[in-house]
C-alpha cells in the first residue's frame, strides 16, 4: 500500500469488515464504498467476496489495472465454479470489463465479475457484471449492463444454483458415468496421415484406456506451438470447455516435450496427459505377467525421468489415475539418482528373463519344430486369428493393445507335424521409441520365427499406411528381411469383389479370422511353406 494515506489504508482494512447482505450479487452502499475510495485514491479498487457475502481479498491497483491474488487452483469443492464474486471499480463512468476480467472470469471459474463505473465525486455509475454461460456456443460468457448498482436487483444465491445445476444437466447429458472423463485435444499440421485417421486412432486409445471423451478440441497449425502445442487461446477454451462439461483431463493428441507439459499444467487445473502415457497407461492395464511388468515400469521410468527434475502441480496430478498408474507410478516421486538404479536394475531383470526365453526357443528349435510370428498393427485380429487357428482362448477384444505379453500355441497336422504360432503385441503408427527399445526383448521371439504373419485389417481404410507403420517397426527390430507372409483379415466387413481384388493386388491371403472355413488357404500356405523349408533344410 505504498503511497497510501492512513486514512486510506484504514478505509481499506475495514472493506474486510463488510458484508454483503441478503442474497444480492452487489448493494449501492458497498458499491459506493468501493468507488469513493477508488475516487480518492485515483487507483481501481477490488474485491472477492464470497457466497456469504464475505469480504474475502481487498486489492488495490494503479489507474488502469489491478492485479488478483493466487487464490489457488482447486474447484470449490463438489461445485462447478469457485465460491468467489470479483467486485471492482473501473476508472471511467460507463464500466467496461476488460480482458484481464474475463480471463479471469474464465480461468478461475469465478461466479461473477462486476464492474463498477466511477461518476462524478466518486459516487457509483453504470455497473458491467458478467459469467460464464455453459450453453453458449462460440461465446465464453454472457454480460450485461445497468445504469446504476440499483438496478441490479437479482437474486445471487438463487441464480447460482440454477447455474450449476444447469452444468450438471449438461455434464450428464455429454459423458457417460463410471469412466474417466476427458477432453481430446489436437493440433492438426500439414505433416499429419490426415485429421479424420489420426483423430479416429486417438479416440480408440482413449477408449482402450478407460477414457469417455467428452469431446474434441482441434487447431490447425503450420507447426506445433513451441510451448503450449496449440495456441494459448485454445488452452482457455479448453478449461473453459472442461468447466461446461465436467471434465478433469486432458489428453494431447501429441507428445509434450517437458517444457510444454509445464507450461499447459501451469495454465489450467486440469490432469494433462499426453499420447505416450496414453499408451504407457494401455500398457499398464494389460501388463499381467512378470516379464509386461518390468517391460512397462521401465518404460514409464525411461519417460518420465527428464520430467522428474521440473516436476511442478502439474506432473503431481499426474500420479493416479489415467496416465499414472501401472507398475511404475510411485516411481514419480522418487529422484534421478534412485530412478536411474531402478532402471539400471529392471535392465538387468529384463536380461534374465530374455536369457530364460532364449533357451526355451532353443529347445522348439532342437526339435526342430517350426514358428510363425503374428504380427501387424493394433486391434487387426491377430489374437482372434490365433485362437481360430489353434483352437485357444487366448484373450481377444476389439480394442488396442489388448495383447501385450507374447502368446505361443501350436498347430497340429494328422502326421504328427506342428506348427507354433507366436502372438505378440501390436505395433502403432509413431509407437514411442523407449516403448519400442523396452518392449524389444519381448519381440525378440519374432527373431527366430521362420515366417512372419503380418496381419493387416483390410476394412480400415488407412490399411496401407498403417502396413507401412509396420514394417517401419520391424526395420527398427531388423526383421525387415525376414519372410512375411500379407494376410488380410476383416473381408466380410468389406465387399468380397473388393476384398478379392486387394488381396491380388497385395499378393496377400484374405480372410475373416472369425470363419474358420475362411482360414483354410492360409494354413495350407503355411504348411506348404514351412515344411518345404524344413525339407529343404534337413538335405
């Protein structure tokens, strides 16, 4: 309060004493209380008043502006909106409210901003208040003006539980209950396979993770933003979305680099997540054996150990729930030192259990029993071609990633001939390269299959790039040159003409991996295949 005369800073400390009566949003007196100090002073008066009507932080700017103190990120408990009114005066007689009002309007999810116009002798003239409006679209709040505080005769308490209630309507008539709820944001830039395919494949995973998305927020770029991914508007628009529908996570279509993590999670209140720990997250509801433990627990350790040194309340929100959870998310918490042993260690476990399988594959291969590896892109049916194939139960659902530790089962022909057909998980476009390097012992089976079985689902109309993503993966693995075998599942979802005509173009098998008839020219393939190779082999 420098500069301040005594008298001034006494008619400022006892603001702290009044109350506003009844259930009205702004009375003339403490109006007039306000507008007569900011007339003396020459500086703009401000005000958070609670629901009680409660003077809760008195401000004090210069002439043009005035700055809110941090009043903390978490919403007013079970409610929508923050238990706060702001309450200031404006250096002028018709009141305005500025960007800094409905910024704050918006982002701390205040109930009301009211704008009181300074006349002439300091006396009250017109009055500006403004909130936010959840039904509105293409408008963030509503706002009106009278000519005197007056003339604001509302019923504050009653209205601001209509409003509340009436974003609790819109929550239950968005988003469906029992799951997280989030909003998908994506930047869309000219690099993209094409803003329908990569939007579909992020829905999918979040749907894999357990994620009702309540919608989807895009921005088109020429580029990535270098500190928010999308512009800085768009990350007020989100909140401001996220408040209208109940939601309390984020997740990025793309990958954060930590600085960009910060800077998002220090610019809204909501859990942000981005596409590897997406993934991360699949990974860890899937991870049932020792081995897909260890495998994912490094790989959370291996992403998140940059973010360990600029953990702020952001990455803290990270720790439960989508995003977080798995093996590896108490591990967050812990510092670079002790997070680098445990890699150091889950390494060298890693390595025992890939010596383990080493010598099980020796024995297959002493016995000189063939392999087939199955692979393909996520969610293509390689597990349900398996269990058709072999006669399994081996856990097969229409969602990503819901293969995670190699499966292997045999085939048996009536001369005592087999065949082990090996399931592994499924590869994804831009899959994250610690997931690739952490998930590369288990895949080592593919190494000593003697065909690969690359599955591709033949309805998805980006089938070709995601064979394309593929492939890439295996070159990564250097299992590019290994004999594959194109086989295209899913054509009773398409038409058979079509279906026939692709399978031709591709040299590929067509199937449906839920007609066992359907799957008869692939085994005969394989056995012709595999066993003029095991001739071959033995002259």
């Amino acid at each position: 309060m420098n500069g301040l005369k005594a008298n001034q800073t006494k008619s400022l400390e006892r603001l702290f004493k009044r109350r506003i009566g009844g259930s009205q949003a702004l009375t003339q007196e403490f109006a007039t209380q306000l507008t007569l100090l900011a007339h003396d002073t020459n500086r703009i008066i401000a005000t958070l008043v609670d629901r009680a009507g409660k003077v809760q932080y008195v401000m004090i700017g210069d002439a043009d502006r005035v700055y809110l103190p941090d009043i903390g990120r978490a919403r007013a408990g079970s409610t929508r909106l923050r238990g706060l009114r702001l309450i200031r005066t404006f250096n002028g007689r018709v009141a305005e409210l500025t960007s800094e009002d409905t910024t704050d309007l918006q982002k701390l999810q205040l109930d009301a901003v009211i704008s009181i116009g300074v006349g002439p002798g300091g006396y009250p003239s017109d009055t500006t208040w403004a909130y936010i409006a959840p039904d509105q679209q293409g408008t963030t709040y509503l706002q009106e003006t009278f000519r005197n505080p007056s003339e604001f005769d509302l019923d504050f308490d009653h209205f601001i539980r209509e409003l509340e209630a009436e974003f609790q309507r819109k929550v239950q008539d968005t988003v469906v209950t029992g799951a997280d709820v989030a909003l998908l944001v994506y930047v869309s830039t000219p690099q993209d396979r094409g803003l329908d395919t990569e939007l579909a494949e992020m829905q999918e995973l979040c749907r894999t993770a357990g994620v009702t998305i309540a919608d989807v927020i895009v921005q088109k770029r020429s580029k990535i933003h270098p500190k928010y991914a999308v512009g800085r508007g768009k990350i007020e628009e989100t909140n401001l979305r996220a408040l209208e529908l109940g939601a309390d996570l984020v997740v990025f279509g793309q990958d954060l680099t930590p600085g960009q993590m910060r800077a998002i999670t220090d610019d809204t209140e909501l859990r942000v997540i981005d596409r590897t720990q997406l993934i991360l997250d699949i990974f860890a509801q899937h991870a049932t054996t020792r081995d897909g433990k260890l495998q994912v627990e490094l790989a959370q350790l291996k992403y998140n150990l940059p973010r360990l040194g600029m953990k702020n309340t952001g990455m803290s929100r990270l720790t439960g729930g989508i995003g977080g959870r798995g093996p590896g998310e108490t591990k967050l918490e812990i510092n670079r030192r002790r997070a680098n042993d445990r890699i150091r260690n889950l390494q060298k476990q890693i390595k025992k259990l890939s010596s383990q399988r080493k010598l099980r594959r020796g024995k297959r291969q002493r016995n000189q029993v063939p392999t087939v590896g199955i692979v393909g892109y996520t969610n293509a049916g390689k597990s349900t071609l398996l269990n058709q194939l072999t006669s399994s139960e081996v856990l097969s659902e229409d969602k990503l990633f819901a293969t995670l530790n190699p499966t292997s089962r045999r085939l048996r022909f009536p001369d005592e001939r087999e065949i082990i057909f090996t399931d592994t998980v499924g590869f994804i476009h831009d899959l994250p390269a610690d997931l690739v390097a952490a998930f590369k012992a288990t895949l080592e089976e593919l190494e000593e299959a003697d065909v690969l079985l690359h599955v591709i689902d033949i309805s998805d109309p980006d089938f070709e790039r995601r064979i394309e993503a593929v492939q890439r993966i295996l070159g990564d693995l250097e299992l590019e040159e290994k004999p594959q075998v194109l086989v295209f599942n899913k054509m009773d979802l398409i038409e058979l003409h079509e279906a026939t005509a692709l399978a031709r173009q591709f040299d590929a098998i067509p199937i449906s991996a839920l007609e066992k008839e359907s799957t008869r020219p692939l085994v005969d393939e394989m056995e012709r295949s595999l066993f003029q190779q095991s001739r071959r082999a033995s002259q």
